[in-house]
C-alpha cells in the first residue's frame, strides 16, 4: 500500500517493461516456481534444480518454465548457474535457485511475521485482553472489524490519502473514478467517525474541504504496508501492470 517511492531493484515500477514477453500465464507461472522453490528449502544446495525436474515438479510446459525463469531472473528473483555432470569431460548443466537478495528478504518478512505475533500476544498480555472461548465468535470478531475498516472503497481512500497526504473530495472522487459521490460521501463519514481520517474545511473562496488522514489511520496504512509488499514479492515481484493482468485473468 506503499505511496512513498520505496526504489529498490525488486520492486519493480510501472514503468520498467520487461524484456521478455511470454504471454497471459507469466504470473501464474513464476508463482507456481516460487512455491516450489520456496518449499524445497533455504539452503544453496537444497534449492538448486534444473529446467527438467521444476517443470515436472511444477506440471506446466517447459517452455512456460522456461519463459518464467527467465522473468524470475530479469528481476532478480532466481539465478543461474553452472553444475558440474561429468568432471573428466567438464560436461556441466545449467541449474535455478532462489537469489541470495529474494532468499535475504523473504527471510526478513518470516522474522517480521514472528515479531509480529509476539508483539500480539505481549499487547494481549498486557491488557488483559483475552480472547473469547468460542473460536468462532472470535473470527466474527475480527472479521467485524476487519470488514468496518476495509470495506469496499475504504482501503483505495487509505491507499489514496496515505499516498497524496491530503485531498479534496473531487479530486478523491476523479483518482478512484468509479465510485459515486453519493457513496463517496458515505465512505467518507463512516471512516471519519472510525477516526481513520479528518475533514477540514479551508478558507478559501468558496471555502474547499480537505481530507487527510488522522495519526490512527496513517498507523493503520503503515501497519498495513508490509503485508502488501510481502503478498506482492509472494507473488513475483509483479509490477503494477503484471497485477491488473494477474486480477484480469486470461
């Protein structure tokens, strides 16, 4: 949900195109590739495989892998190196791994993931917050609150407003472009009341609403930014473009 320009060689902007074009089943592919990959283990050795035994592992076209690797490769997911076969021939194979740099930073977001729930589980402590009996009645929960704030159009506002700082509700309206004012309105009010964001009436002529959001829900989008860029290199460091394609379908 980042807004900020976060420049690194694996996230991939809108802008950069990509050199090799393999058609409508590239994301699905190099997602297939990662979890192979990723499930194999962390090791050099354990993760080292051929074309041969991923696109049997994997079940698709060698020429998909192919096509997918070397996309993985382009942006730094996978890389390539030689395998001795024969060392009286010095024969050798070529092999895939995960990129020390991707291996490196899914690793981070695993030590992320356990802060995370530690940091859960000590607020919970602390505040005597315990969790109904019922595991059910505590999904309903979340889900309640989950669905209040990330309700339709509700995290576009959040994206938009973390993005932009402050904005105007026509230009709001114009930067999601398929909602109605009507239910803009209404989106509006509700995540004002939530506390998620303020309105302020400026004094120009005519006087002009501005909306920004409150330091509730700046913490909200920041808390909420790492989730979306790990889903986002889970899926193979896609672009902006390779997600729409990816959400399109073929």
């Amino acid at each position: 949900m980042s807004g900020r320009s976060h420049r690194h060689a694996l996230l991939l902007e809108h802008d950069r195109a990509s050199s090799t074009h393999d058609g409508p089943h590239r994301a699905d592919d190099l997602r297939a590739l990662l979890d192979v990959m990723l499930t194999v283990g962390t090791s050099d050795e354990a993760i080292l495989r051929n074309e041969a035994d991923l696109t049997r592992q994997v079940g698709i076209p060698k020429g998909r892998v192919s096509s997918a690797l070397a996309v993985g490769e382009e942006r730094g997911v996978f890389t390539r190196r030689a395998r001795p076969v024969n060392p009286r021939t010095g024969e050798s194979e070529i092999v895939w791994q995960l990129s020390p740099l991707f291996t490196d930073v899914h690793r981070k977001f695993a030590d992320f993931a356990e802060a995370s729930s530690r940091l859960c589980r000590d607020v919970a402590e602390a505040a005597s917050i315990r969790p109904p009996m019922d595991s059910r009645r505590n999904v309903d929960f979340n889900l309640q609150i989950a669905k209040t704030i990330f309700g339709k159009w509700s995290v576009d506002i959040l994206a938009l407003l973390y993005s932009k700082r402050a904005a105007g509700f026509q230009e709001i309206q114009r930067a999601l472009s398929r909602i109605s004012g009507r239910v803009l309105s209404l989106k509006l009010g509700q995540m004002e009341r939530l506390g998620l964001l303020r309105r302020d009436v400026l004094g120009t002529k005519p006087p002009r609403v501005q909306y920004s959001l409150t330091s509730k829900g700046l913490r909200t989008a920041m808390l909420g930014e790492p989730v979306f860029l790990y889903l986002r290199i889970a899926e193979g460091l896609l672009s902006s473009e390779d997600a729409e394609n990816s959400a399109r379908g073929p």
